[in-house]
C-alpha cells in the first residue's frame, strides 16, 4: 500500500518516543501505547477538505477547526489550540512543523508538481505563514509528489536542497549525535528527509526518525509519508496502523483512497 498511510503509520508508531526519546533504531514499532496524535487527524483534516473542495481556503479552515476540536486532547500546540477556539482564525506566523506533518494528501490529489505546490501553500498558509513554515510544507510535498512519480532519491535530494536549501547531506549518525526535540520547520524537516533518504525501506525510514530523538512522531509522519511514494508500506504495518483508527478517521482514510485511487 502507498499513499497517506505512510504518514499516519509513522505518527503511530512514534508516539510512544514523542516525550520518551531514544537513540536507537532497535524498538518496537507497535505496542498497546501506540495511538493516533494530532499528524494524523490535522493529516485526515486536510485529505477532507480536499474530497470535498480543494479549491476553498473555507473548506479547509472548516475541516482543520471540525477535526481538531473534536479531538481536543490530541497534542496540539498551545497557539494552534488556540486558533482551533477562534469563530474566524487568522493564521499566526507559526514557523514550527505542523504544516509539513499534515501536508502529503496534497502529493496525491495533485496532477502536476506545482499543482502539488499551490495545495501545499493553501494547507500551510492558514496557520503557518511565516516562511519557515511554508518553507517546510513545499519540501515535503515536493520530495512526496517526486517520489509518487517516479524520481530517484538523488533526484529528489537535488530538487530539495537546490530549491529549499535545506542541508540533506549530513549522515544520521552525526545527526543522531546531538540532536533533540525540535518542533521547528527548520531543524526538523530536514532530518525527516534525510531519514528517508538513508533507508533501505518503509520501516527503515520511520525507525531512522524515531531514533533521532527528536519529535518522534512528527519526524516519521513526515519521513513516512516520503517513504511511503517511493516504497510500499508493508501489509503488517498498515493493518496494524489501520486498525488503531476510529470509525471517524477510518471513514475518511476510505473516502480519501478511494476518491484519489493512492493505494
């Protein structure tokens, strides 16, 4: 299975190292504390705005405020909590990674790079428009979108660093070394990318982001959901992954596979 469950598996299986880092690549993926957080619903948020209308900003900020507020214990920010309270919200200059972990069901609906892009922009910039924050939301789309058709990982890593200028040839062992939680675009989208870049597989991608130590959860959403347009996601994984959704979510992650055809 390709597609979004990429990301939702790897906010799954991180949850558990969100606040409890370890630096190792040898862990359980799945255990009975293993639950969906706030990647996956802000991810499904946005698969529903863009089953419903992707051509609204409206649909979306509907979409992002439904799922959230019914979900209000699912790790939020503090000021995306408080955006998601607002009657009419305005975005607030957030620079940190929630808009690169909600971002890849823009790759699959999309039909072009820019097409993916522009989709990209919209999910980001109702909250996250400062820079950094959109800055991180294109990298991802763009390393997702060029994944799903077909580029290389070296191509993929030229794309990014040229057009983002993001970093992507530190090896993980050095970053692994001395990294720590950090919920910035900046200093954490491209670590994802280059946990994905060094992997052999899926589940080698999700493990390299856990074990940096780092925001454990977000990091493999956003190293699987890349993972997942370049590799299948294994059945055990997925099964497992779909298995921990609510009637809800799963509804959605339904309509949004079998409207966009991404498996």
């Amino acid at each position: 299975m390709k597609g979004i469950i990429g990301a939702i598996s790897g906010d799954i299986i991180g949850s558990t190292r969100e606040f409890d880092p370890i630096k190792t690549k040898d862990f359980d993926l799945f255990t009975r504390r293993s639950i969906f957080t706030d990647d996956t619903i802000m991810t499904l948020a946005v698969a529903k705005w863009l089953c419903e209308n992707k051509d609204s900003k409206d649909v979306l900020i509907k979409n992002l405020k439904y799922f959230g507020n019914l979900y209000p214990n699912a790790g939020y920010g503090g000021r995306f909590y408080e955006w998601l309270r607002q009657d009419s919200p305005e975005p607030y200059g957030s620079w940190a990674n929630g808009s690169a972990m909600r971002v890849s069901p823009c790759a699959w609906v999309a039909d072009t790079l820019e097409e993916a892009q522009d989709l990209a922009y919209t999910s980001a910039v109702v909250t996250h428009n400062h820079p950094e924050g959109i800055k991180g939301a294109l990298a991802t789309v763009d390393a997702i979108y060029l994944a799903r058709v077909g580029a290389s990982k070296d191509e993929i890593k030229d794309h990014v660093e040229v057009r983002y200028e993001y970093d992507l040839s530190r090896p993980l062992d050095e970053i692994r070394s001395y990294y720590s939680f950090d919920v910035s675009c900046k200093g954490s989208v491209p670590e994802s990318i280059i946990c994905f870049l060094e992997a052999n597989d899926f589940e080698d991608a999700v493990r390299n982001a856990v074990s940096l130590g780092g925001d454990a959860d977000t990091q493999a959403a956003i190293a699987g959901s890349i993972a997942s347009a370049f590799w299948d996601v294994p059945k055990s994984i997925s099964y497992k992954t779909i298995h921990r959704l609510d009637y809800t979510l799963l509804n959605v992650f339904i309509d949004f596979e079998e409207k966009f055809n991404s498996v």
